[in-house]
C-alpha cells in the first residue's frame, strides 16, 4: 500500500557503439480502499434454536484494498422475532442497537469482527426462520454482506388447566349450572385442536356452551395463541334427581396437537331434591256441604308430588268420622283396589298406606266410601283428615270439608219400628209462593183403640199419611202454575249457506277428540235473538255471539296440531267473560213469549230458558277464573231445544242440552287443570250420540232448505 497520487521515477538509457541516450518518465499510482464479498459477510453461531433464546451473529469486515476508508458505518437489519439487538466488538462489550454503527477508518488488509447478540421473540411459530442482515456503508456507496438464518423450533406448552362452578348452591332437578373452564398456553407457539374430553354422569348433560363447541363426548376449543389464557363457560342440566342426594363428579382431559393429555382435577357437583305434597294436597267430600243420614259419602285425597325428586316413601293416614261406617273393599288409588287390613281400610290401620318411589309430577287418588249413620240429628258435623308424611319426617295435615247431616233424627219411640227421617225442608219456588192458601185437609175418622204397644206405629204411619195429603195439593198447584206462565224465547236463524258453513266446522272440530267438539257445539248454536225483546237485547246477542266465537276461532286453527293441549286462553278471554254476563243482565228485559214460525227458508233453533236458573249462574260466572266450566255451565241453559223449518220441527236438541248439562255439572267439581285436560282426554258416548242426533237433525233441516 502507498499513498495516493505518489510519482515512481522510472529512468532508462539507450546505449550503441560509443553512443548512449537516456530517458526518464514518472508514474502516478492510483490508490482505493475495497471490500469483497468474500471476506465480508455475516454468520450465526447456530443453525436451530429454540424461541426465547439468545442467538449471536458474527459480522466480518475486511479492506482488502490498498487504502484505508475513513468513514464506514455498518447498518443491521434484523428480521421477524428478534428483539433486543446488542453490538460490539466483543461480546463482553456490546451495547444496544438503534443506529447504524461508525466504525471510523478501515485500514487496508485489516479485518474487524463485530458481535451481535439477539433474543429470539418469546411467540414464534414452530420452524419459523429468523435472520439478520448486514450493510456495510461507506463514502463510495454500500455493500450488502449478506443474511445469516436459524431454524426456530417453537412448542406449545399448558402451564395450567383448572375448572369451577359458578355457583356453589345444590343444583336441583331441571335446573343447570355454568362452569368456567380455564386453559393457560404458557409455550411459544399456537396450541391447536384442542378438546376437553368429559366422562359426565348420566344424570348430567352439558346444555350449551361459550366459546366452545359440542363435539362428541366433550368440547372443543378454538386454537389458542400462546401465552394466552382461554376461558369458556358450559351449562350443566340436571336431568332427574339423584338418589340420595349424592355429589356428581365430572372428570375430563386436555388433549391437543403437540403435547401430552392434561387432566383437569375432579369437580364435584352437589345435588339436592325433594318430594313436596303440602302444596296441591286436598281431601273432597262428596256431596261436599249436606248428606242425608243413612247415604253413601265418598272422600277422595288428591295428591301431587309438586316437587323436584321422588318420595321413597309416602306414608298416608286417615283420621274418619266416626258416625260413619267403611263400605269394605272401596278403597282404590287411581281407580285400582286396595286391599283392606282386618276388614278396614289401610288408611287408617296401624301403619296406614304406605307408597313407595312417587315421583315428582305423579298425581294420587285414593278414594274410599263411607255410609252416614241412622238416625242422626239434623246439623250433625262429619269431620274426616288426612295426614301425610314422606321425607325425613315432614309431616303435613289436611281436612276434608266439614259435611253437615241434613236430616231430623226418627220420631220412632221404639228401636222395633222403622226410623222416618225428614228432608231438609228447602225454601219454596217463586211459583209456589204465590197459590192460594192450601185447603184445609178433611178430620181424619177416629180409629178404635188399641194397646198402647201399638199406638207409636199407628202414630207414625197416620203422621206420614197426613203429610203425604198435605203436599200433594201444593204440588199440583205448582205444577199448574208453571205450565200457564211463559218464559222468555231465545232463537238462532241460519240461512242456507250459514247453516252449511256451521256443520262443516261441527265435522271437522270432532278430530280433536274428547269433549272439545262439544264447546263448538255450545258456541256455534248460542242464541243471537230474544223474541218481542227490545232491540238493546238483541244488540248485547249480537255482541256476545262475536265475542264469544273469537277465542273458539283461534282453537279451530290450532285443531290440527298433534297432542292439543288445552289451556284457558284457548276457551275465551275477558271480554267474551264480559260479554256473556251483560246478555244475562239483558234477559231481565226480555219479555215471556210463546214460539212463532221463522220466515220462509230459514232454520231456526230455538227454546225456552228458565230465567232464575240462568240467574242462579251468575254469581259463579263472577266469581270462577277463565277457562273454568261455568261460562260453559250458563251457555249450555240458553241453547235452544227445538229445530224449526217451516212446519217441520225437532226436539232432539233438548235430550242434547240436558245431557250436556248433565256432564258440565259433573266437571265443574274438578280443579281447572283437570278440566282442561278431561276436554281433550275423556270421551262420553252418550253425549257424543245426543250431539249426533241434533247435527243430524240440522243436516236434515239444511236439506230441505237447498231442495
């Protein structure tokens, strides 16, 4: 090496035969620094590494030219996931990278070696490559030295899994509850496909989940970065209850590509159910208020276990009236026979009737006959309770209704002669209060004397003659008086195409079932006129009749559904309610009137009603919730009896209404519940035929009227 712009002297001579010329020049060197990619470049000390590692590069710098270079820097480039850049010529003396490095001169043929240390980034995916470049700069441009690479090998790695419920309370039957559920990926790369396989007890079952999904026996997770913590919430449902109330215990696993299966611990959950009686528990009587000395009384027990689990053992005792006697053989529970013990029901044997595994939604009844004793006084209370007990010992009372006697002890003297006893004198009709004064019966003939043993017979049987002679004249009277007053006359006109209309939704409302055929009956025939009423009657017909059919509208769309089940909002509604009570009201401004003739092509159903019953039906139409019978009860005493056509008429409605009414009665004695579904359940062939009868008795009347 030399300086630059040096002359070299080059001087020569040229010499013959004596002679001799010399000559002399001067040479100007031209000088400059060179760096080749030969002997500058950069290399890494590994070429596999692990993430989170530290990595050096080792970068070489060579002037293999023939003067120095005054200003060199040296530029790093690094690539992806390296962090924390540390330079120097030694590594013992590096110092964090920000700016490219001066190096000041770079004398010819002189090598420097610099050191670069590097962290690899703590979240690499695995087989990443991680690189760092070099440029050196100088006055006369920049040289790139190259990149050197290293391999990342990078795992996934589950620091922790864990699992907890939400709530700490006993989960009942039907009932759920979440879990948290908590894997931590602490590695440095994606944890993928991961799963949480679950052996759950039959009795559980996993309802849904969040930030989860289904799949198979357990869950599966989205992939889950690393360094992070996933967290999803699943619901647990309880099925049915468990014996014993025992904890449950879920166990699971973590399985997922790149690492062994993790376990999660056990998490216990507890269980709690009951059975519960006290709730719907209810003793009838039947009749429920009077009974007369000497008839049958029925009691029933009404149970439903209204709780969560099932009562192992129901134990049911029976505390009877004692001026009763056990009909043998009565006892039945859900119409089966329950043998008695020693000759006496089991309800009231030492242990009483015992039942076991009731489970929860199971009703009860358990019925049995008692005969009233003879004679009794009049007023005489019969007093009958029920005592349950289940459980670990709860115990719950209940009375039967407090049925009275509602006959006179006998006027016998002598326990030879028959006991007589007398009903309970009722009060006396409208009609029957108004008959003239009862003529005075004739003196009875005086009888011949007799011992006295036999006078109380004689007695007896001249005091039965005397009231049977006394009533007579007043029942005929009463019956004379009702056959020569009137009673308001409520008809329904249909025209032809109406009438046509009316029988097909009859038909097609007979697919539901049960009795639900029979409500269309009731509402499809309610009568829209009073005859020679005002015109404000007729208006409230006219409004109710459109009230009224509305709800029936909505269930003969829904007739067609698969297990109807009934509810009170299918049967009407407030303003129907209302409706039918202002029509009662009106009918105090209906006139008595005989029936007429309807106009030419006109069927007409049409009948008299008995004003004070209809009246009597009032305040229970007050009083009784929707969807309960008595709207039914009171629509069923306005049907018409009659189909008129003309000259041609029909009676065959009034065997229907009479034993509709008939079967309403029967229902309004059972809970709403069980009269909603007896509609769709019970079958009544009797009324079914009557119904047949009167539609074909309207069919007939619809023929005529196209001919």
């Amino acid at each position: 090496p030399t300086t630059a712009d040096t002359a070299l002297p080059v001087d020569a001579a040229l010499r013959w035969k004596g002679s001799e010329r010399t000559f002399s020049r001067r040479l100007a060197v031209r000088v400059a620094p060179r760096f080749s990619r030969a002997r500058n470049f950069v290399e890494s000390d590994r070429g596999v590494a692990q993430a989170r590692e530290e990595l050096a590069f080792t970068v070489h710098v060579f002037n293999d030219g023939t003067a120095p270079e005054s200003d060199v820097r040296l530029r790093l480039i690094p690539g992806l996931y390296l962090t924390d850049l540390r330079i120097g010529e030694s590594a013992d003396d590096t110092i964090p990278y920000d700016v490219p490095v001066a190096l000041g001169f770079v004398h010819p043929h002189q090598e420097r070696v610099f050191t670069v240390l590097t962290t690899i980034a703590s979240r690499v995916p695995d087989r990443s490559s991680v690189t760092l470049g070099a440029v050196l700069e100088h006055g006369g441009g920049a040289i790139d030295l190259g990149t050197a690479t290293t391999v990342v090998r990078s795992r996934p790695s589950v620091e922790s899994v864990a699992w907890e419920l939400v709530s700490h309370e006993p989960l009942r039957p039907g009932r759920t509850v979440d879990a948290l559920v908590r894997v931590v990926n602490a590695g440095s790369d994606v944890l993928r496909d991961a799963r949480l396989s679950l052996t759950l007890p039959p009795e559980l079952t996993i309802e849904r989940a969040v930030d989860a999904r289904r799949d198979r026996d357990g869950l599966a997770f989205a992939d889950i970065p690393a360094e992070t913590t996933h967290e999803s919430r699943i619901t647990l449902r309880l099925l049915r209850a468990v014996n014993d109330n025992r904890t449950l215990t879920l166990e699971g696993w973590l399985h997922a590509k790149g690492i062994s299966p993790v376990q999660f611990a056990p998490l216990d959950v507890t269980t709690f159910a009951q059975a519960q009686f006290a709730q719907s528990a209810q003793v009838l009587a039947i009749p429920s208020e009077s009974v007369n000395a000497g008839e049958r009384l029925y009691y029933e027990i009404r149970l439903r276990n209204e709780g969560d689990g099932p009562a192992d053992r129901l134990t049911v005792r029976v505390v009877a009236t004692n001026l009763a006697v056990y009909i043998p053989s009565s006892t039945t529970i859900n119409g089966m026979d329950i043998a008695d013990d020693a000759g006496a029901s089991q309800l009231w044997s030492a242990r009483g009737l015992v039942l076991a595994d009731v489970n929860p939604n199971v009703d009860l009844r358990i019925r049995w006959e008692m005969m009233v004793m003879s004679p009794l006084a009049a007023g005489t209370a019969l007093d009958t309770r029920a005592i349950l007990e289940w459980g670990e010992g709860t115990t719950f009372a209940v009375a039967a209704p407090t049925v009275r006697v509602q006959a006179q002890p006998s006027m016998s003297e002598s326990t030879a002669g028959t006991p007589i006893s007398i009903a309970r004198i009722f009060p006396a009709e409208k009609a029957a209060l108004e008959l003239p004064p009862i003529p005075e019966p004739e003196p009875i003939p005086q009888a011949p004397a007799v011992p006295v043993a036999d006078q109380a017979p004689r007695a007896i049987t001249e005091l039965v003659e005397s009231i049977t002679s006394a009533q007579e004249p007043v029942a005929t009277a009463a019956a004379a008086v009702r056959d020569d007053v009137s009673a308001p006359v409520l008809y329904l006109d249909f025209s032809a195409d109406r009438l046509a209309n009316t029988l097909r939704m009859l038909e097609r409302s007979n697919s539901a079932g049960g009795l639900v055929q029979h409500l269309f009956a009731v509402r499809l025939l309610f009568p829209e006129h009073a005859q020679d009423a005002p015109a404000s009657v007729d208006e409230s017909f006219a409004g109710a009749s459109r009230a009224l059919r509305a709800p029936l509208e909505k269930l003969f769309v829904r007739l067609r559904m698969p297990r109807l089940t009934i509810t009170g909002k299918d049967l009407e509604d407030r303003e129907s309610r209302e409706a039918l009570r202002d029509v009662v009201e009106s009918l105090s401004f209906a006139p008595t009137a005989s029936p007429r003739a309807p106009a030419e092509g006109v069927v007409r159903v049409s009948g008299a009603i008995e004003l004070d019953v209809v009246r009597s039906l009032l305040p229970d139409l007050e009083s009784a919730p929707l969807g309960a019978v008595a709207p039914w009860l009171l629509n069923a005493q306005l049907l018409g009896t009659t189909v008129y056509h003309g000259s041609e008429r029909s009676d065959s409605l009034e065997a229907y209404r009479g034993e509709l009414l008939h079967v309403l009665s029967v229902l309004s004695e059972l809970p709403i519940e069980e009269f909603h579904r007896v509609l769709t359940s019970s079958v009544n062939r009797t009324l079914d035929d009557a119904l047949a009868n009167a539609i074909d008795a309207l069919r007939g009347a619809a023929q005529i009227a196209g001919e």
